[in-house]
C-alpha cells in the first residue's frame, strides 16, 4: 500500500511541476509575440519609462506568475473536496445547524483578513521594482566597466548600488514586519479562536440532554462521537484556511496585470520638414548633436510615431539602417552576415554557403573590433541589398579606402543612401546634403563644387 501511495504523491508533483512548464510555455510565447510585434520592444525601452526591467518580466515574473496560478488551482481544488465531504458528514452527524455557524464564522473571519492583507499586493510590486533596480544598476555596471574606470568612477557607481540597495533593504524590512504583524493576526483569528468557536459548535448538540443523541446512545458511543465531529469539523476549517491563503496569491498576482504601450513625448524639432529623395539620389545628414538627425532615422523606420504631414517611404525590408555600433546576435559568423535571416531564409534566396570558418560560433561582440563591427554590418547590409539605407556614423572606425570601397560599393549594387557623417571625403558619394541647425531650422540642397561647407 505504501508504494502505491509514494507513486500516487509523485505522480501529483510530476502533473503539477508538468503544468507549471507548459502554462510557462503558452505565456511566454504569447508575451514574446506581443513584445516582439512591430517596435514594441524599442518604444518600452526607449519610448516610455513606466515599465522597466522588461527583461525580469518577461523571465522570473512570468515564471513565478505561473507558479503562483498553478499552486492556486492546486490550493483551492483539494480544499474545496474537503469542505463538501466534511459538511455532508457533520450534517449527518450534528445536523446543518453547526457546520453552517462554522461556515459563517470562517468567512466572516476569512474577509476581515483578506481586507487586512490588502497592502501585501502592493508591497510585493514595489519589492519587484527594487530587486529589478537593483539588478539594473548592477548591470550597467558591468556593461560600461570600461568607461566607468576611464572616469575613475568607481566610488561614484558604489555609493549608486548602495543608495539602490539600501531602498530595496527598507522595504524588505517594512515588508518583513507587516507579515510578522499579519502572522499574528493570522494565528488568533484563524486558528485559535476557530478552534474554540469549532469545538463550542460540536458541544451545542452533546451539551443538551433533550437532544435524541443521548436518548439512544451510550456515554462511550458520545464521546466518541464528539472526538470523531470535532476532528471533521477541525479539518474543514482547515481547508477553508487553505482557501484563504490561495486568496493571499491571487492577491500577490495583482502587480502583473496591465502593460501599456509607450509613445514619444511630442516634442517639435522640425516644424514643416519638406523633402523628396528619388532612389539612386544619396543624401548627407549632417548638424549639431540633438538637432534631430536619429529623430528623422526614427520616424523613416517606424520607431517613432508619425504626428502630421505624409511620410512617403519604401515598404519594411526596403530600408536598412546601420549604426556606429553594429548589433552582433548570438550564434555563428553566419548569422552576423545574414541576421535577421536564418539559415533556411538564406538558401531561400539562393545564396549557397561558403567555404571557411562562417559557421564557428563565438561571441562576436566581444571578438570582434571596433573596425571588424563596422566592416560585418557593412557586409550585413550587402546580403539583404535594401533599396535604402541609413548609414549612422558606420564607417567612423574604418580606414578611408575601404570606406571609399563601401560607397562605390553601394552606388553599384543600387542601394540609395541617407548617411550621417562629418567626413569630407564622403561629400563625393552623395548628390544631397541635409543641414539641421538644431533651432527648427534645416537646408536641404545639391552638392556642386562650390559647396564648400554644409550649411553654407
């Protein structure tokens, strides 16, 4: 019998750990399906600072989320047989009268403590957002190490991870108390109290004589009786206990609900921006930091939301944009030349592969140079041959022939161009040049040889 019962526990693990997996599973592609959709992922970043910590969301808050579901069906489903058996015996034995005074106790007692906890959901959000600040600030530290010991910044960014800590420890501690206090509360209402209101209503029907119990029963077959319908009545309370706390994790789901989507501040660089750049026509962008240039990229890839006037561009996949600091995935050499394709996309074009080391896989980000970045996005955007491009700073760490390769490059495989840039050697390689003042004000004119300076 023992066996059979160890299998049995087992096997209700196993099926619970199995839920827990595949609710995991269905959530987190259908949260990734929404974040990934379109430039949701880059509007929450950058866009909107009301949802931080994307990343701990989307991992060890979903994974506790479907803990806390799966643990609450579990909680509730057994708890609730319990009740149902336990009523029709005591009803049965005492009649309806004790366990529905019982009952009413219970959940009177049940509401008056679940108003109590009430703050418990909020505090657990706000423990969240700490660990994830907290988390954050150690991260950037570890991201910008090398910048931070240029500047000798390291008393700076410890007095930062101090300051974050020591809001997370207050909090913890606040928390701590508040559940030490509610523990409290728990222990006298819960269990001590309704363990003598439990045994108060089982001794109303054995107290009175009157009762047919004693007229037809023995002083032993009585006691046994009330032992017997003070243990169901005991138990009952207890899966109306077990009830309760399921509703304390409901409570603490509530900090997942609700994510709004992000939108750019409004703020007007550009009034009335009027251009029209023909395919084969390169355009130069050039003016003084935050005068509007990446705005402009922003708006042409969608990034950003388009507030009036007409925008007039080639459909998605008909624009490329690569940045000073090129963007290396995880995987092969392969995939940094392909990316966003896969391999599958690739053959789909009728690319075959070639020969040599494309398939190691390393981490390119760190392998690869400054220089060698440049040259990779460069050979990125050459496979996907877009009708335009937007080259932001891309060739800053390149020699000045091979940047001179690239445009020529460019100009004959058919990709238009829009390039920020201060390099003199590239007025040759566009027809076009775009000043911003950073005032509202922009020029947008040929390039002769007499253009002498942008702007002039």
């Amino acid at each position: 019998m023992m066996p059979f019962i160890a299998v049995v526990n087992n096997l209700l693990k196993l099926g619970l750990n199995e839920l827990k997996l595949c609710f995991r599973i269905r959530l987190s592609k259908h949260l990734y399906d929404e974040y990934l959709q379109g430039y949701t992922y880059y509007k929450m970043g950058n866009l909107d600072n009301r949802i931080a910590n994307a990343d701990q969301l989307l991992t060890q808050d979903v994974e506790r989320f479907c803990n806390s579901v799966v643990d609450l069906y579990s909680n509730l489903s057994k708890p609730l047989l319990d009740i149902g058996l336990y009523i029709f015996k005591l009803t049965t034995s005492i009649g309806a009268q004790g366990p529905a005074s019982m009952m009413a106790y219970l959940l009177v007692s049940g509401l008056l403590l679940t108003r109590l906890r009430r703050p418990i959901g909020k505090m657990t959000v706000t423990e969240q957002r700490y660990e994830g600040e907290y988390r954050y600030v150690n991260s950037r530290l570890i991201t910008n190490s090398e910048e931070i010991a240029f500047y000798n910044g390291n008393m700076r960014e410890k007095q930062t991870i101090y300051v974050t800590f020591k809001k997370l420890v207050d909090h913890l501690h606040n928390f701590i108390f508040f559940r030490f206090s509610m523990g409290y509360v728990d222990s006298i209402i819960a269990k001590y109290i309704a363990t003598v209101v439990g045994y108060l209503v089982v001794s109303r029907p054995f107290l009175d004589i009157t009762h047919p119990r004693h007229l037809n029963s023995t002083h032993t077959e009585l006691l046994e009786d009330y032992y017997q319908s003070g243990r169901m009545l005991l138990r009952m309370s207890q899966a109306l206990g077990r009830i309760v706390l399921a509703g304390r994790e409901m409570t603490r789901l509530s900090g997942f609900e609700h994510t709004p989507l992000a939108t750019p501040n409004g703020d007007i660089l550009i009034r009335d921006l009027a251009i029209e750049v023909p395919s084969g026509t390169n355009v130069l962008v050039c003016g003084p930091n935050g005068c509007g240039k990446s705005s402009l990229f922003r708006v042409l890839g969608e990034l950003w939301p388009l507030f009036g006037g007409r925008l007039t561009k080639p459909e998605r996949g008909k624009l490329f944009y690569v940045p000073q600091r090129p963007y290396m995935t995880l995987g092969s050499l392969r995939d940094q030349v392909i990316y966003p394709d896969t391999h599958s996309d690739q053959e789909k074009k009728g690319i075959s592969d070639q020969e040599g080391s494309w398939d190691t896989v390393q981490d390119w980000m760190d392998v690869l140079s400054g220089g060698e970045k440049q040259r990779m996005a460069m050979a990125r955007l050459f496979y996907h041959k877009p009708q335009f491009a937007i080259l932001d700073e891309c060739t800053s760490a390149v020699s000045v022939d091979v940047e001179d390769f690239i445009y020529s490059h460019c100009r004959k495989v058919g990709i238009t161009l829009f390039t920020v840039s201060h390099r003199k050697s590239l007025w040759k390689h566009h027809e076009y040049y775009l000043h911003m003042d950073g005032r509202g004000n922009y020029e947008f004119k040929p390039i002769t040889k007499d253009t002498v300076e942008f702007g002039s």
